[in-house]
C-alpha cells in the first residue's frame, strides 16, 4: 500500500480520500490515503460479499 497507495477507486460517498482496492478474487481493502503525513490507514478488509460500506460508515463516524 505504502508503494502504490492511489490504486483502487476514489469512493466520493465516503470522507478523508477514502479508496477502495480489489484484492484476490473476493476480497476488498478500503483505505484512506493522508498526504500531508504520508501514510496509508487501512479501514476494512472485507471477503466474499460482506457489507463492508455498512461496516465502514460505523468506523468512520
């Protein structure tokens, strides 16, 4: 993540340049990248067909 960490896609429904990242077959990785102090904060790891916007949207707020 740290390497590449604007792979995925832009989430505009979600704060903080949060992105989402396919991972495997089934998996997701949501992240939110911090340019001002360079560092990548992994929010959720979700598999095969959880709810992981539900799951999301709690930690964020």
């Amino acid at each position: 993540m740290a390497a590449f960490p604007y792979r995925g896609s832009i989430r505009a429904d979600f704060p903080d340049n949060f992105r989402v990242v396919p991972a495997a077959e089934k998996a997701v990785i949501c992240i939110t990248v911090h340019e001002d102090i360079k560092t990548v904060v992994v929010r959720h790891v979700g598999y095969a067909g959880s709810d992981w916007m539900v799951s999301v949207q709690g930690r964020l707020t």
